[in-house]
C-alpha cells in the first residue's frame, strides 16, 4: 500500500497496469480460468498459489475493486458482495452460529434491523439491540457467556446517530469479541472506524462508493487486527473439515477472516458480485472523495435552511452545532459527515406525504446517498415491517422525512424544498 493520500487512492489503488496493458481496470466477464495443468489449479485451491479458478470465489475485475476498498479503509484484505445486505450477513454469519449472541446498536437500517431480529433468530442467533448512547458499564450489562461481537453503523440510517467506536471498540475488546461498524454513510473518505478500533468493517456499495444508483454491491474488510485465536472462534481457530483442514488462523494470519469469509460462506451462498457491477463501482469510487465534499456542503447547507422554517417541527443532522451528536461527529467526522439529512413536518405524516408528493427536482425513490437528490417516508416504506415500538428503538417517528441531498446546485435544491413547503 502506497503512503498516497486518500483522495489519489480513490483512483490509483487496486488496478496496476504493465506495460501496453489497458489503462482503465478490464471487465473480465468470465466464470472460468484456463490453465495447463491439475496441479495449478490445485495449488489455487489450496490457497498456496495466487490466481483464479471461478468468479463465484474471486474475479481479476472485482480482485481490483476489493484491493482498492481495502486501501481506502486501512484493511488487510476485503471481499466484494452482491449487496450491502449479503455483506452484513456474511459478516455476521462468518464468526456466529446457532446459540450465539451479539449486541447490536438499535439505530440502524431497516434492512438490516428485520436480518438480526428475525432471519438470524430463525438461524439460532440471538440479538440484543441496546441505546449505544449508553455508558460502557451500562453496555457490559448485556455481554453474555456467548456474545460473538458488537454491531454499530458509524452513521445510523436514517436516524443519524453517530457511534462512539472508541467506545464500543473497547467494550468489544475488553470482552474479547470484535466490533463490526456498517461505514456506509460515513465513507472512507469522513470516516475510517479501523482507525478507531473497529476490527470489520462493511458498506453498502450501492450508496456513495458507488454513487450513481446503477449497481448493487456490498464489500467487507478485514482489519487484521483482532485475535480470533482467543478460544472464542473455533470456526476460526480449528480445522475446517469443509476445506482440507484449514486452519484460518494458523495458515493465514492477519486475513483469517476474510479468507474463511470468502472460501467457506461465498463458496457456499454465492452471493457473488457480477464483474460488470464492480467495473461501475470502480468508476464511483474514482470521484468518491469530490462528490462527498459536495454531499457533505450541499446537506448543511440544507439543514440550516430548514433549522429556519416555520412549517419544520425538527431537524436532524449531526453537523448542525445543536445536534446532540455535533462533538462525536467533530470527533470522528471532522471533514463532515454525510450527505443525508432527517426532519418533522409540522402537521404529521399527512402534511410530510404532501410536501413530498409536491417536490419537483427531488424524487421519491427507495434509495439515498447518490448524485441526486431523494426523499423518502422510512415509516411507510423501508421500515414499514417493524412495529410502533422498534420504530422508535430505530429513532424513526411518523413525521419523519428522510432526505439525500444530492450534487446538484444547492440553490435549485433549496428553491424546490421552498416551493415545496409553500404548498403545505
């Protein structure tokens, strides 16, 4: 890894081109590798030669885009997924099994809220989501014997709250367990949690790496960082009957994890990125650093404005110096912090559902964190399957309006949300 900073790493890590080979990263749209001998490809198999043998494991185009992420966050190897949804199971799943526990922040996304409370409670896996707000020695009250890690979104989507990863990284690693941190929002560009203890970290890709709104994705990346041979991970630290025996910990060192990751759970759920996906996400992640800037301005902008409207009950946005998360964000965001703003219409749900229907340059879509402008109703819609109370364990109320500035002018953004709240 070159000592770039990280806005020239956002476009010179992962590819190296030799000599008359193509400037910009190759699509390699291919499910298979040639070889001349069996010998080869089982030494690939058995992890002792580098190279390929078939895309659901590693492709040379996506292999390019994971070492660039890799770079980005300060990990030691990352791993690609179909969505960001596919990278927090894998995360999980990786390191828990049936009659394990992990605690996770309440403030998260929806998608992910409904994979811990009931897809993981069907696989066996309990989940404990508690105010991250709280005290360390508030949160140790909820470690148990088998708690596996702790959970947390640098950025909570949409509640925006922001973690404390100093924190519960040393929560998580006075109990010997990891800290997983969803860096979506944040980026590698406001936020690197390794930085700050996280041991992995995961993305939505779909969001501002990739930026644009055209390919799903998520990726992990390993720290390196965190003991897995402390008797906690067997899944880790034993041999692997599944794959000749292998020792994650012992054979591969600091990328035990993302290894057993890749050979074991993408080998068997094939939540593979396609290689054209990565080629567009490799395209985002080249103006990442400029379009975060602009996000980030463009939305304080915005909540500012709104802070001044008669017809706006609250506004939430952690760079308002009157958030109750302004120090954390300077903290650990002190470049800024996303591009995504949360506010109350006065008038309740109704009066939100009209103003949005009344907005003209801003669109309702299910997304957020790309070059347009979006907004979105979270409690009618991305986290209409939970229920009145983990609505608000999630720090989503019914007036809600979650809205994703864009890098248009914020002149025209502002003037669209003026003509909006007129109508009301």
């Amino acid at each position: 890894m070159n000592n770039y900073h990280i806005d020239t790493k956002c476009i010179q890590e992962g590819y190296q081109p030799k000599n008359g080979e193509a400037r910009v990263v190759p699509i390699y749209q291919s499910t298979t590798y040639k070889y001349d001998s069996s010998e080869h490809v089982g030494k690939l198999f058995d992890l002792v030669e580098e190279g390929f043998f078939y895309t659901r494991l590693a492709n040379p185009t996506v292999d390019y885009v994971e070492k660039k992420i890799a770079a980005l966050e300060g990990g030691v190897g990352a791993m690609c997924t179909s969505s960001g949804q596919a990278a927090s199971l894998i995360a999980v799943i990786n390191i828990c099994s049936a009659g394990d526990h992990l605690i996770s922040a309440g403030t998260i996304y929806g998608g992910t809220f409904n994979l811990f409370a009931v897809t993981l409670k069907r696989m066996g896996i309990d989940v404990s989501f508690v105010d991250a707000d709280a005290s360390i020695e508030e949160l140790q009250k909820e470690i148990k014997d088998n708690t596996k890690l702790i959970f947390a979104e640098t950025i909570a989507n949409p509640a925006l709250a922001i973690a404390d990863i100093e924190k519960l990284s040393t929560l998580a690693h006075n109990n010997g367990v990891p800290l997983i941190v969803d860096n979506t929002f944040a980026t590698p560009i406001n936020c690197r949690p390794i930085e700050f203890g996280a041991d992995i970290v995961i993305h939505s890709t779909s969001k501002y790496m990739d930026g644009h709104a055209v390919a799903l994705g998520g990726v992990i990346v390993d720290s390196g960082n965190f003991n897995w041979d402390n008797g906690k991970f067997p899944g880790l630290s034993t041999p692997d009957a599944s794959y000749h025996g292998m020792v994650y910990t012992r054979d591969c060192g600091k990328t035990a994890f993302i290894t057993k990751a890749r050979v074991q759970l993408m080998r068997d759920l094939g939540s593979t990125p396609s290689p054209n996906n990565a080629f567009l996400l490799n395209i985002g992640l080249e103006t990442l650093h400029l379009r975060m800037e602009r996000h980030c301005s463009n939305a304080l902008t915005v909540a500012k404005y709104l802070e001044k409207q008669d017809k706006i009950s609250w506004v939430n946005y952690p760079g308002l110096e009157n958030n109750k998360y302004y120090d954390l964000a300077q903290k650990y965001l002190p470049n800024g912090t996303c591009g995504v703003i949360s506010f109350g219409i006065k008038g309740g749900r109704e009066a939100a559902i009209k103003f949005m229907d009344s907005l003209k340059l801003a669109a309702i879509v299910v997304h957020v964190a790309d070059a347009r402008t979006g907004v979105l109703h979270p409690a009618s819609t991305t986290h209409r399957q939970l229920t009145d109370q983990q609505l608000i364990d999630c720090g989503i109320t019914p007036d809600l309006i979650r809205m994703s500035i864009g890098i248009e002018n914020v002149d025209d953004i502002v003037a669209d949300i003026e003509q909006s709240l007129e109508k009301l």
